[in-house]
C-alpha cells in the first residue's frame, strides 16, 4: 500500500503545481518591446447576453451579500433575507423583519423592474434589523439588471437616486422538492450513516405529477408517489434487471428504504427521506449540489464499469482559458503527467491533442495508460452528477469522482501566499489556520481562525467556487513574533480580497489580487456542524470565544454550564457573563430566557460591563444551536454566540501574573481605599497562602485557582481595634470580598477580584495621598 500512497500524494502535489502555473499564466504580461502602431481593427457589436428566465423562478433566493460592486458586505447571520421570483411577474420574500410583496418585469436580456410600491406586513423589529431592512426595500425598487454567476448564483443591480451603483448577491435556499435531480449522500442509521459508494451515482427526481424516477447505481427505476404536508409515501418500485459488478448491495438497500419511506424535509440543498424497513428507521440524505467540472481533482473511478488496478492512478483538472467555452486540461495517466486543451459547449465536450511525459512504468500501468489517453481524447459528452463527472464517447465510460475536501468541516492551515510563481511561507512560530461554519439552510455564515497570535472572526458567503468573506476582526495583540503582523494584514486582506477558490484534494488555493497572488491551504477534515440531540449537551462546560464577529475582551472570561432537564427539552445554562453570574433557562432548540445572579460592577479590563451586556442581550434572544468539532454554535435574533471547549488565549490562566506581588488596594465596591499605619495591600505567594493588611490589621490565609477562578479560605487576622469607623468598614469589606472570591483578572498593572460580597480593586503602584 504504501508506494499507492506515495505516488497519489505525488499526483496531488504535481496537480497542484500544474493548476498554479495556469493560475500565474492568467495574469496579464508585460511586453520585452513596445510594438508598432497597428491600424486598429473595428470594434464588433456587442453580443446581447440570452438568460433562461426558468433558472430566476421558483426558486428562494437567500441574500448572500450587497453594496459595493466591487466588495459587497455578508450580511450578520442573524438578518434572513430572500427573495423568490414567480413566473406570473410576482416577487416576495422576507426583507429581514417583515415579509415583502410586489411586482417585477424580467427580460432575456438580462434587464430588470421592480415596482417600487413594495407591500409589507407591519412588525417592529430591533434597530439594526429595521434599519437593514429599509436599505435593502430601497435598493430592490431601483433594480436595473440580474444576471447568474458561474456557480448559479442570482446578482441583482441597481442604482440609488444619488446615483449610487450597489448590487445584492443571492444565494439559492432550500431547493424544491419536485423537478430537482438529488443525489444520494448516504443511508442507513442516522446517527451512524453508510456513505453512498463514490463513482456509483444514485439519483432521484421526483416529477410535479407524482411520478419517482432516477437511478439506483446499475438499474433505472419509477414508482408513484404522493405527499401530504412532510409524510412521503412511495407505490411498489419497478426497475430495469440489469447485473452490475459493483454497486448491487447499495442498489439493494437504496430501494428498500425508498419502499419504506414515511417522511422528508429539505433543509437548504439537502433532503432527507426517512423510512423503516423491517421495523428499523434509518434515512436516505440527498443533495441537490454538482461539483462545477472546473476547478476539481477528479479522480478515475471506472473505465467501461472496470475499476482501476489499486496500483493505477489517474486524475483530471479542468481549468477555464482565455476564451469562453475553452480551458486546459491536466492530470496524471497511471505512469505519466499529461496536459492539453479542451472545448466545452453545453453538455458537448472535446479534449484536444495531449502532451505527456515520456516515463515508463510497469507493463500493466502502461497498458491502462495508452486505454486512458485513447478514451479520454475520444470524449463526446461529458455530465456531473453530485460528485461523480461522467466522460462518454464511442469508446465508452470514463467514470471519475471528486477528490475534494468540503470547505465545510475542515481545519485550513495556511502553507503559503504571495506570487504563486514564488511562494511565500508563513513565518517562523505563526499558526494561521481558517475554518468555515455555516448554517446548511443559509449560504452565509462565519469564518473563524487564528494567525498564531490574533484569533480572527469574519461573517462570509460561498458557493462551489465563489467566495466573499468581511474584513476580519481580530482581538488586536500587538506583541507578535517578528513579521507576523505586517503577514498578518496581508493575510486579512486577502482573505477580503478573495472571489473565487478551488479545492484540489484537500489543497485550498484562494485567489486574490486579480489572480496574481493566493492563499493556499492544507486541510484537514473535522467534524461537519450538526445539531447534536439536546441531552447529548447535558453537563457540557463552554468557554465564549465570540459574540457575532468580535472576539471576546482580552483578559475576560465567558462560561457557560450547560444542564438538561430528564425530558430532554428543557435545561439551564449558567456561568459568569464577564463579572457578574447569570442563569439562563431554556426550552426546545435552546430558547433562551436569561437572568443576572449576582449584581456587580466591575471596571476591568474596560469595556467589560458593555460586553456582558451584549453577551446576555444575545444569549436572550437564543433560538437554535450548532456542533461541529470543539465549537457550539449558538444562533439568536441578535446575532451569533460562538463556544469552544478550551479557553479564548487572550483569557487564559494568570495565575503567573497573580502570585509573588505586592497587590496595594485602590478601592473596595464603590469607595476609594483608606490608608492605615501603611497602605492596604495583599500578597499571593507562590506556596498558596496569602498575607496582607486591611488598614488596620494583618492578615492571612490560602488560595487555590482554576484558569480565573480563585477561591480563598482560611482567612485569619490580628484583632486590633481600628482607629475609625472608615478603616472599620474597609477591613470588614477586604476579609467579605476575599472569603467570597470567585473570579480574579490581571490587566497590566491592575488586579480585580469578584466575590459574593463584592468588588475590590487593587494595583501594583500604591496610591498617591496628599
């Protein structure tokens, strides 16, 4: 096995090169030598574009991103706006708060009228979602223009009476049930699915007349079919009887869960259908989305319905040229590296004369080698299905599948950027990495990562191969090893920058800068975000990394405990909310209905209390929540809540920053600190005890902490009489506060201990007296 390892990962590394060297050869040259005048020739008359007005209805058109042709915004996650366009000239949706309704006039020449009377119904809605919601009625009643993108994404444009240019992006949403070509993804038990055998595509469409056809792997199949609300039942199947060498079992069980179908609900491009047969449940998940024939590793599955020897690896990247309708072609043969040109017309496909290497190999992979070239050049045809991309030609089947790691799921580590010519590397002790989390009923979702010294967060919206991700925000660390900020902005930057990516393998190569540079990512799949049953929660502990975007304050801490009650549908959440505890209560997909504890201020690090605010606004107006690896996702009317498992860098352990010091008292709750025979201070020692002076007498006892916890105890003083009611009052609060202690932060020279019984307030320079 392992020379099979050896030569795939070389196959993918040579691709990549291949595929970055027809990147660099899209950028425009510079000429050696200023040519001669020409005469120039007469400018042809432009070519009205011809769009297929079917492709712009019935369908839900989600806003993925508006405003500057040239760098739209993503929309937050918490503002839902869609769109759907219906044949008889009507246009509705939801414009974030209210639900919308007028008419529209569309033409093959991709022109556009929206009628600027827009209807809608009458709900009050917070402040940034009215106000979102406004903008986007404006910009939709001076609409111009649509068009798709390559991908099939919908662009609308339009200009303002101040002759403002905008455009608004859509993505699809969830897809129709009828009349959409759905692949098989997996089957079998839920919690536990048997992924669909890859190059053997299973398929079903379901017809507007209640008509099932589609493959099931070797045979074509019908049945009837009818529904009532989500209940899906399907009549006696018929299919061809033909015998395949691979594939039959699936074939099998695919049919017999379609048998015992019961139910079904399509989630963005997703469907799942759940049956029972022989009294197990288990269910069959589909997807509407084909992989574009550009920009993918395929890799040969079957040639003539015969599978490659294991020792036979052959590949296929497709990458568009200058002209429409043309590219190149490159890929491994089984023993040789191999590139060409191709045409593409519709479903019609030609491969041009090919150029390879002139290695030899082994007998049998030269034998499969010559069979290859001979049927891929002959290739008539081409279709994609899911993942699977079909070649056919009188010379047979050339079946391949995507060799594609999801951008969905995965952990991106950065492994280069800059000229792709000349590649630049991160630098030494930086750690960029990127992961993609989206809600699978929305094209929109958040991009979070770290550079090794900032984690980063960015709200972003992507298709198969096109991207648009916000300016990052960081949590702003400015004590980097060298070069890593000055990379770091070039890294953020690109990330903006970026229109289109490709994922070859599980090689991540993201554009920018008009294809004269990119990012490039090695990845490494993780768990894809799910939504775990509600008691799989039960006694989880969270730490908050972000609210929407904007990473927590440096030197907070965010917590959340999560119990489930013994029904399963109901539970609490509690934790501290950056100074103060709170207790949130919640039903079914985490309904929130949040209170404070405790009734503290706390004045560090700056911005605290604001921030705990937000945090319980948020967390208040929770709705549904997200797993995927070590984050939840927790969505809300006010935007998004992202946990992990481990604490933010920025709010780790100071214990360190705590111990060895002379912590002099600068206030106690609202009052400014009184001095004694000498300024009250306490100190914590290295061993764990603690001694200090309250103003009137000394102090000491133990400490324990955990991360920002700390809990004292065995607190003991000398029993001298203060000399005022004041220092009196001082030493009761010092000795309440410390015996009660919860949470402790260390802010440069500050240090700020919460309690029970309070606040108190210290630093390492005394205060200066009259």
């Amino acid at each position: 096995m392992q020379p099979r390892m050896t030569r795939a990962v070389w196959t993918l590394f040579t691709i990549t090169i291949i595929f970055m060297m027809l990147l660099v050869s899209c950028r425009p040259s510079t000429p050696e030598v200023e040519p001669s005048p020409t005469a120039e020739p007469p400018t042809p008359a432009p070519t009205m574009p011809t769009l297929d007005l079917n492709a712009l209805y019935n369908t839900q058109w989600v806003l993925a991103a508006y405003g500057d042709p040239d760098n739209p915004t993503v929309p937050p996650a918490s503002i839902q706006i869609n769109a759907t366009f219906t044949p008889d000239g009507l246009l509705a949706g939801s414009s974030g708060c209210n639900n919308y309704q007028t008419g529209f006039q569309a033409s093959t020449d991709g022109t556009m009228t929206i009628q600027p009377e827009i209807a809608t119904t009458f709900m009050a809605c917070p402040d940034d979602q009215m106000e979102a919601e406004q903008a986007y009625l404006q910009a939709l009643a001076q609409v111009t223009s649509f068009n798709f993108t390559a991908d099939g994404n919908l662009t609308l444009r339009y200009q303002l009476d101040s002759g403002e240019e905008g455009l608004l992006v859509y993505g699809k949403g969830a897809v129709p049930f009828t009349n959409t070509e759905w692949v098989l993804v997996s089957y079998g038990d839920p919690a536990n699915p048997t992924e669909a055998e890859p190059g053997i595509p299973v398929t079903a469409i379901f017809s507007d007349e209640g008509q099932l056809s589609g493959i099931a792997g070797c045979n074509s199949y019908s049945a009837g079919y009818t529904v009532e609300g989500e209940t899906l039942t399907i009549s006696p199947i018929a299919s061809t009887m033909m015998m395949c060498t691979v594939g039959m079992e699936q074939e099998t069980a695919y049919l017999q869960a379609l048998s015992g179908a019961e139910s079904y609900q399509i989630t963005g491009q997703t469907l799942v259908i759940n049956y029972t047969v022989d009294g197990t449940p288990g269910a069959l998940t589909f997807s509407s989305a084909n992989l574009p024939l550009v920009g993918t590793l395929w890799t040969l599955a079957s040639m003539n319905g015969i599978q490659p020897a294991e020792e036979v690896t052959i590949t296929a990247v497709f990458e568009v040229g200058d002209e429409a309708g043309s590219g190149t072609v490159a890929g491994q043969a089984a023993c040789n590296n191999y590139t060409g040109g191709y045409t593409v017309n519709d479903s019609n496909l030609t491969i041009g004369a090919l150029a390879t290497t002139m290695m030899m190999c082994e007998e049998t992979i030269m034998q499969a080698e010559q069979e290859f070239l001979q049927t891929f050049q002959a290739t008539q045809t081409y279709q994609i299905i899911g993942n699977t991309l079909l070649l056919q030609s009188d010379q047979g089947m050339l079946t391949f599948t995507a060799e594609r790691t999801p951008l969905l799921g995965a952990l991106w580590q950065l492994v280069s950027l800059g000229d792709p010519n000349n590649p630049t590397a991160p630098v030494e002790g930086s750690n960029f990495t990127a992961q993609f989390i989206r809600n699978p009923s929305a094209p929109m979702g958040v991009l979070s990562g770290t550079t090794g010294c900032n984690e980063f967060a960015a709200a972003y919206a992507a298709s198969l191969n096109e991207i648009k991700i916000n300016q990052p925000i960081s949590t702003g660390i400015t004590t980097c090893v060298p070069g890593l900020l000055e990379q770091e902005q070039i890294f953020f930057l690109a990330l903006n920058n970026a229109t289109q990516y490709t994922i070859l393998g599980d090689t991540l190569i993201m554009p920018y800068d008009d294809n004269q540079q990119a990012l490039v990512f090695q990845g490494t799949q993780l768990e894809v975000a799910e939504r775990p049953v509600l008691s799989d929660l039960d006694g989880s502990s969270w730490y908050l990394w972000s609210i929407n975007d904007q990473a927590i304050l440096p030197g907070t801490t965010i917590t959340a405990i999560i119990s489930v009650n013994p029904e399963g549908a109901s539970g609490v959440m509690n934790g501290s909310a950056g100074c103060n505890t709170y207790q949130a209560e919640f039903g079914e997909q985490l309904g929130v209905t949040t209170t404070l504890t405790s009734g503290q201020f706390c004045n560090l690090p700056a911005g605290v209390m604001t921030q705990e605010q937000n945090y319980i606004n948020t967390l208040a107006r929770a709705y549904g929540y997200w797993q995927t690896g070590d984050q939840l996702i927790l969505n809300s009317g006010s935007g998004v809540l992202t946990y992990r498992t481990t604490m933010p860098p920025a709010a780790g352990d100071q214990t360190h920053l705590l111990i060895n010091r002379d912590w002099f008292l600068v206030s106690f709750n609202t009052n400014f600190s009184l001095p004694g025979e000498r300024e009250p201070s306490t100190r914590f020692n290295q061993d764990g005890t603690l001694n200090g002076y309250t103003g009137c007498n000394t102090m000491n006892g133990s400490f324990t902490t955990n991360i920002n916890q700390i809990t004292i105890s065995g607190l003991s003083s000398t029993m001298m009489a203060c000399t005022d009611q004041a220092l009196q009052n001082q030493e009761q609060a010092m000795l309440a506060v410390l015996g009660s202690a919860q949470t402790y932060q260390v802010n440069a020279n500050n240090l700020q201990i919460v309690g029970a019984q309070g606040v108190l307030n210290y630093s390492l320079i005394p205060l200066t007296r009259p």
